[in-house]
C-alpha cells in the first residue's frame, strides 16, 4: 500500500463519484478505479458499492475514511512540522495568489510583506483556487487569497472582496447599451473557458443561467479569457466578466461588458489557511496575526 493509494480512496469517498474524483486529481477515470481496486485486494476488503449510477461507501470503506484521512493529515504535516521544529529563523512563508487578483488586495499583500519581514520573508505562489486551497491543507503554503466559496475542514476563511460581474457581449449588438437583462440571452450561447479554470462560484451562476432559459453553453478547452472575448466577438454567444469601470465604458476587440438588470452576480475573494497553524503555538500565529490586520479593513472594489 502507497500513501496515493489512501489519497485516492479518500477522493472518491467524498465525492461519491470515480469521474469527480478523477478530475480533482487530475488523472483518468479508468486508472483511478484499478488503484482502488488494488486497495480493497491488499486490504481485502470491499470499500465501494459501485454501479453505473451511484457509488457508495461500504461498512468496511466507512470505517476506513477517518483513518485514512488521519494519516493523510500526519504524511501531509511532515514539511511544517520539521520546519517548526528547526526553529524560529526566519523562513519564507509562501502566500497563494489567484490570477486577476485586484490590485488593492496586491497593494495589502505587499504591505504584509513588509510588516512582517523581520520573521517571514512572504512569496507569492500563483494558481487556481482549488489547488491553492489543497496546497494551504497539505502545508506547501501558508495562506492563500482564494475565490469564494470555500468549504474545507480545519480551513479558517477572511472575506475581503465582492467584485460585481457583468455579462460580456457582441459589440455590435448591444452597443450603446446601458445594461442587459437574462430573458434577452436565451438565444444566446454561454461560452467559459476551460473546466477547472473558473472559481466554483461559477457553477452557481450555470445553475441560475439554466432557471432563466439559458441553456446553450460551450466550454473552451484552453483557459486564455482572451479566448473567450475573441469569440464573444463572433456574435450569437456571451460571457460572464468583472464588471469593472473600464469595461463598462469601452468597447474592447469587438466586446462590451454591461451589468444585469435582472441578476447581481458576484465574484468573492477571501483570505485562507489552516486554523491549527494559526493557533498560539502554531507557526504561523504571528503571521496570520498579521495578516489580518492588514487585511480586515475595508476594501473598496471600484
């Protein structure tokens, strides 16, 4: 038995499904299922009932979740813990960031940096908000400013920003426009980029498409939002954008950006990391001290 073994088993356990599971690891469906099927033969035991619609968790797979999660934890703490062990030196704390990240919350970060350079030299790690998130519960990072919502156990969240979101369009439809209603895109297709490079506030805005009549919808397979104007830009498909000041007022390769009458969709960014770290014997209490500091005031989007 290898730790990725117990990683695996713990995926498909908590989604409840081999296909969700395979996509958060970044891996096919089909080898995941054979390494599954290698643990419950060394195990000898049964840990999934699996059919072509559902999975479930057998008594024996039940049993084995907390276990397998405690020694996840364990194997995933060695780095922070031998680095608390070597003592109060100064060492790099690595800080996620999301692209696009608002530039007052790039101004606050750097004002971490400084604040807290005597005991931490900070570094910024860029990514996507889901694999920050697991690199913040597996230790690899310190903290991280993460897109809202996040639900993960041990996980402390710091709301910052709400960020309006407006729907990108055709230029020459909808020029001169001062906002744009959901019943005017039923004909129109949703376009994204790539799964897995969106924030998961994003299915909820697919979810609320759908209940408006929207149910048209392409994903590109590239993450480049470029992309995704430069096909707005064909016409008959839209987009979903920060709604930012620029966008309203200009017209950008063939594109307009242009708030909802009918819909006040949101883009969330909150400050993450691990509640046990934080604590008064943790490493990284007087960084997150800090850090919140910094960030608990105000933050106007605009």
């Amino acid at each position: 038995m290898e730790i990725f073994h117990l990683r695996y088993f713990v995926a498909v356990a908590e989604n409840l499904s081999f296909s969700r599971a395979a996509r958060q690891l970044h891996m096919a469906t089909s080898p995941l299922s054979q390494r599954i099927r290698d643990l419950e033969r060394e195990l000898g035991q049964r840990l999934f009932d699996r059919d072509s619609h559902h999975v479930a968790l057998t008594r024996a797979g039940t049993a084995l979740l907390p276990v397998a999660k405690d020694v996840l934890g364990r194997f995933d703490d060695i780095p922070w813990q031998l680095r608390r062990a070597l003592g109060p030196e100064r060492r790099a704390a690595y800080v996620g960031v999301v692209p696009a990240l608002h530039p007052r919350l790039r101004e606050r970060l750097g004002r971490l940096e400084a604040c807290c350079a005597e005991e931490f030299d900070v570094k910024r790690w860029p990514g996507n908000s889901g694999n920050l998130l697991n690199a913040v519960q597996r230790g690899d990072l310190a903290m991280a400013l993460v897109h809202l919502p996040v639900h993960a156990e041990g996980i402390e969240v710091l709301e910052l920003l709400h960020e309006p979101l407006g729907a990108l369009l055709p230029a020459e439809a909808f020029t001169g426009r001062s906002s744009v209603s959901l019943s005017e895109l039923t004909d129109y297709t949703y376009v994204t980029s790539a799964p897995g490079t969106l924030p998961t506030y994003f299915d909820q805005l697919k979810v609320r498409l759908k209940a408006a009549g929207i149910h048209k919808e392409v994903n590109l397979n590239i993450g480049d939002y470029a992309s995704v104007r430069e096909i707005v830009a064909n016409g008959s498909v839209f987009g979903i954008t920060l709604l930012s000041a620029g966008n309203r007022e200009e017209e950008k390769g063939g594109s307009v950006v242009l708030p909802f009458r009918d819909f006040s969709p949101a883009l969330a960014t909150g400050l993450v990391w691990r509640r046990d770290r934080a604590e008064p014997d943790g490493d990284l209490h007087g960084l997150v001290r800090e850090a919140g500091a910094v960030f608990s005031a105000p933050i106007d989007p605009r």
